[in-house]
C-alpha cells in the first residue's frame, strides 16, 4: 500500500537501484569503514529518492543525486554517538588493503570524500568541487593535502609521481577487497521500507497537527472575549477595605508625633530616649 500522493511503482527505480545500489554501497565503506552505516546509507538515500522521485528521475545525473544524499548520511557526525558505528568493521584481509583502509579512514572526512570523488569514481575537479560544496582551488588544495597524508602512510604511494599518483590511487581503491559482505537489500525491499518510513512520518504530522487544533481550540474557548479593565486603585477586592491615601490618626499616632516634635532635634538625647 502507497502512501497518498506517493509515486507508483515504475521499473526505472528498480533499474537505478540495481544500477547503483551495489557500487554505492563499496563506496560508503570505503568512506566509513563500516558495513552496516554503508548499507543503511544508501537505504536511506534510496528512500529519499523514492518520496522525490519525480525529481531524480528529471534530474542529469541521478546517480549522483544519490550518491550525494548517501555520503551526507554515512559522513553525518552524529553517528560517532552510535554504539553500533562507533568502531570499524574487520579489517581487509590483504596486508596493502588493510594499510589503504586505514590510511583513508585518517583523513579528515572532507578529504576523504573528495579522494574518493576525484581517485575513486574518477570525477573532474569541478565535479568534484560542487558535490563537496567548494569551489574549485579549495576541492584542489583539499585533493593535494590529501595525497600527500596517504602517500606518507602508504609505501606503495610513497614513490609515484605526482602525476600518476591519482591513476594509481584509482586502481588501489577499485581493487580493495573488504573483509565483509556488502550486498544490498533487492529493491522492492527497499522501495516498500520507504514507504512504510513515509506512512510513519505522515501519522506523525497528522497527529501534530491534531494536537495544535485542539490546544488552539481550548484557548480560543477559554480566552475573554472583551476587554476587561483593571480595577483602579482604592477599589475594594473581595470585601478588603480600600487603603488610598493618608489615614485618620489615632490618639497614639498623635501623642508620638508631639512627641517627636518637641524632641531636640539632634545629640544622644535623641538616640537614646529616657523611658516612661
């Protein structure tokens, strides 16, 4: 069952998943490290896709699309608070895997990407550029500080030049062979979990919006519905006298004030008074 307004289901979905899903999935491992955060990345990425479909299947290159939407997800630092993301998977078992492994897991995960974008995928500088949301000098100054932290933690990369650094890089990231499986979910799956995510967040807004609608009723009932003034001052409030302005003196109030009158003015006498 579709949630209301949600796309039926179309065979390009399918095809762009079956495309995608497997590669995507290789690369957000290559970013994380992490088997499960790199197939729910690109879960979730597909589930996007699938609530806007209109939209990818319109856009140049969905596969970038979710691509992008996969790596913001496996690259969120939330994840860190994860018990179940807070360590790595097992190590590739290859001696030159697991060094690459570790070497891109230590770079800065802005880096990362763009290795991966630029070596791995083989994207231009440009391309690469607007898919990490920097301009073009800083996506090149990124690219090159990170050769230069993989080429001092990898020997193979060590002594390549810098002009077949990138090729070499391409070929030692597509030949990486994880020690875990990475085989996702068949689309049908997938596209069904979406829609479930979507029917859930539906009742979610509905229950919202049911809540305002009643708390915004109860205060339009029981709000006044003219103005009421302030009572003035001096004014009785449930049968307390008024109190506004001087009171009549009492027999004592006067004898103290003649008192204090005839009084000196000042010296001890006055701080200390004899007694009656």
């Amino acid at each position: 069952m579709r949630p209301p307004g949600a796309p039926a289901p179309t065979p390009e979905f399918d095809v762009l998943y079956a495309h995608a899903a497997p590669a995507l999935t290789r690369q957000v491992y290559l970013l994380t490290g992490r088997r499960t955060l790199s197939l729910e990345a690109v879960e979730r990425a597909f589930h996007q896709a699938w609530g806007r479909w209109p939209e990818v299947v319109a856009d140049p290159d969905p596969v970038g699309w979710v691509r992008a939407a996969a790596y913001e997800y496996a690259l969120s630092p939330w994840h860190r608070f994860r018990r179940a993301h807070r360590h790595a998977d097992k190590a590739p078992a290859h001696p030159a895997d697991r060094t690459l492994m570790d070497a891109m897991l230590a770079l800065p995960p802005v880096h990362r990407r763009t290795v991966l974008l630029y070596d791995g995928i083989g994207l231009d500088l440009p391309d690469t550029a607007a898919e990490t949301e920097a301009t073009t000098p800083t996506a090149g100054n990124r690219l090159l500080r990170a050769h230069a932290m993989l080429a001092a933690r990898v020997p193979e990369l060590a002594g390549a030049p810098p002009e077949k650094l990138s090729a070499l890089l391409h070929h030692r990231l597509g030949a990486l062979r994880p020690a875990v499986p990475l085989d996702p979910r068949p689309a049908p799956a997938v596209r069904g979990a979406g829609e479930q995510r979507t029917r859930r967040r539906s009742r979610a807004v509905f229950g919202l919006t049911a809540v305002i609608a009643v708390a915004t009723a109860y205060t339009v009932s029981t709000a006044p519905t003219e103005y009421v003034p302030p009572l003035a001052p001096g004014t009785s409030v449930s049968g307390v006298p008024p109190l506004s302005g001087p009171q009549q003196q009492t027999e004592r109030s006067s004898a103290l004030h003649h008192k204090l009158r005839n009084d000196p003015a000042a010296g001890p006498a006055r701080l200390a008074p004899k007694g009656e």
